[in-house]
C-alpha cells in the first residue's frame, strides 16, 4: 500500500492507497518539533482505527513545504516501513511540463493538485487550494503548468486581523447569516468569508479569462468548506485533491517498485 503526505504549514494530509482505492485519509496538526517517533504513534493510532496493518505500506510519496519535516517524515517511513520515501521535486517524473521562470519555486503541492486536476478535466483548469494560502494553480488545456497566484489564506487573514487589532476577537470560518455584520463577529465573518469569495471570484474570471475562457475550477485545501455554497465559478470540490495527486504522481514514477 501507498502512504501519501501533504505537508503544510499548519495541517499534514495523509492517505493509505491500496491499489484500488483510498483506505483512509487523515488531517492532522504540522508540528516541526515533533520527532517521527511521535508522529509514527500518531499514525499507528489513525492506521488501526479504519484497519490499515503499518507492515503492508510498502511505499510513500511525500509533497512538504516544510523542510524540517521533510526529514521527519523521511526518517518516519525509513525506521517505522523500513521505505526510502519518494519526496516530490527535481526529477520526479509528474507527466506535466512546469511554463514559469523558475520550476523549482513551484511548491510540489502546487504540482500534485495541477496534476490531479489536468487528469480529471484534460481541458484548462483552475486548481484553488485554501490552505496557509490561497493559491490557484494554472493548467492550460495541453496539460502544461503556466502559472500560479497566491493570496492570503481565510484562516491567516482572520488570524491576523485578531493579533493586529487590539478589539477584534479571533472568529469561526463560517458564513454569516448577511453581509452587513449586526456585532463585531459578524462584521469579521463578512469581510474574511464574503470579502474572501469575491477576491476568489476575481481571480478566478481573470486566470480563466487569460486560460481562455472555460477553465474549470476545483477547489481543495483544509479551508475550502466555508467557500462552498456562496459562489457558482467553482465546479467540484474535493477536499483530498493534493493526496490524489500524489498517487498518480507515484504511479508515473512506478512508485513503489514491484517486489521482487
């Protein structure tokens, strides 16, 4: 079986694939300081829970925008699986061709949800992560990356308004009842969640405009929920988007190697 990780700055995505479909999949907290001790605890805790054995994960592909634990979970599958993880970057095979100034700032994320993407639509497509970020990753309609813009993420935003502001209180990233905020916590809910939909609306009609005009819009990300339901211009939602990069990614590379 095929251990996929997404490594954010504030969640980790992770997935047991076996060949046939997902097992499980989990978000849990990104903790840098944690030692893969602790994190192969964790796992064995998710894995027993929907049945997963830790003898049968015979691979891992790993997308981290987060050095340290990069290593963490390198050390993890190498002492827990006894695996060398394959970590996405220079010279793994994705299948798409990366059209930007400098492929290596692209985040392998980034890559995993482009390639997820171009696989289910094989048209120009628009992949909107709402993670630490809100990034839209640009496909074009022969499956090249073209480009990707990134703003602030819900959760950022709100977070940053309640450290800056001295009365402005931390809030729930769900959608006010109305616009015109009737208390402090309504007015925030208004300007993080409806403020956000129209920044993602914008975007969206001017990278689909320059993709040609019929992207087709997937969102993903521990943050798109609140989005959901308060704009037409996104078509599917899938919250696991990233990790099915990742196994089609693991796939092009023949990822875990056939035993012996």
């Amino acid at each position: 079986m095929l251990l996929a990780v997404d490594i954010g700055n504030l969640q980790v995505g992770l997935g047991v694939y076996d060949g046939r479909e997902w097992r499980g999949r989990f978000r849990i907290r990104a903790v840098p300081e944690k030692t893969a001790d602790e994190y192969t605890v964790l796992l064995e805790g998710l894995f027993s829970r929907v049945g997963i054995s830790p003898r049968k994960i015979s691979g891992a592909i790993i997308a981290s925008v987060v050095p340290p634990l990069t290593e963490t979970f390198r050390k993890l599958c190498k002492g827990s699986f006894g695996i060398t993880a394959l970590v996405v970057g220079p010279g793994v095979r994705t299948g798409l061709e990366l059209r930007v100034d400098h492929p290596s700032e692209v985040g392998p994320d980034l890559v995993a949800d482009a390639v997820a993407a171009y696989e289910r639509c094989r048209s120009a497509c628009i992949a909107v992560d709402f993670a630490t970020a809100t990034t839209f990753t640009c496909v074009n309609e022969k499956g090249a990356l073209v480009g990707v813009s990134i703003a602030p993420g819900l959760k950022v935003a709100a977070e940053a308004l309640a450290q800056r502001a001295a009365k402005l209180p931390k809030i729930p990233l769900t959608p006010p009842r109305r616009a015109i905020g009737k208390n402090t916590q309504e007015a925030l809910q208004s300007g993080v969640i409806l403020g956000g939909v129209g920044m993602v609306e914008g975007l969206i009609r001017a990278l689909s405009a320059e993709l040609g005009g019929n992207a087709r819009v997937i969102a993903t990300g521990p943050y798109a929920e609140p989005i959901m339901g308060l704009t037409e211009l996104i078509h599917e939602h899938d919250p696991w988007l990233t990790l099915e990069g990742l196994r089609i990614i693991a796939e092009r590379n023949r990822y875990p190697p056939a035993p012996r």
